[in-house]
C-alpha cells in the first residue's frame, strides 16, 4: 500500500494535543510533501523503507526545535512518533483523509 496520498494526523505532545495535514508524494525510496498545522505549513522530504517512513522537521515558533518523524503506513492508518529532543518521543496516529 502506497504512502501517496493526504492524512490527517495527530501528535500526543508535551504541549498538548497537535493536529495537522500531512501530504506525501513517493518516488522509490525517497517522499517529498508538506506538514501544515498550527504553526504553519512546510515543506518535507525523507526517506520510505517499506512501509516505513522518516523524515525531520525544523520549527521556530513557539520556539526552536528539531523534530524527527517515525511512521509507520497500514493501509490508511499511520502510527508512529515524534522526537523532540529533549522533550523526549511523543505518539503520532493518522488516518488518511
């Protein structure tokens, strides 16, 4: 099953309840596409393993922070988390849209 395709995502965060759209676009074993949520939209681009895809993320708002993404895609459901350095992992769950 194919990655491609709209999710709407959620984040367990230290601050809370993050939801979001995530858009992706394979091409092997590479994807490209956008994170939008609250603090705005970006562009991503990561690396697919299977099922398997990682990628990171810079924010600057509310402050500076480096995330790195794990997801996991059965079908329409992705599991996953999110390290945010010293905040440690939080869960991220999404469902295609």
């Amino acid at each position: 099953m194919s990655a491609d395709g709209t999710w709407k995502t959620t984040i367990n965060s230290p601050m809370g309840v993050q939801q979001g759209t995530l858009t992706i676009k394979t091409n092997g074993a590479s994807f490209t596409g956008t994170m939008a949520g609250p603090q705005g939209s970006q562009d991503i681009s990561g690396k697919v393993d299977g099922n398997a895809l990682t990628w990171g993320s810079k924010l600057t708002q509310p402050f500076p922070i480096d995330l790195e993404f794990t997801v996991t895609v059965d079908g329409d459901a992705m599991t996953g988390s999110v390290k945010a350095g010293a905040f440690g992992s939080s869960p991220l769950k999404g469902e295609r849209a």
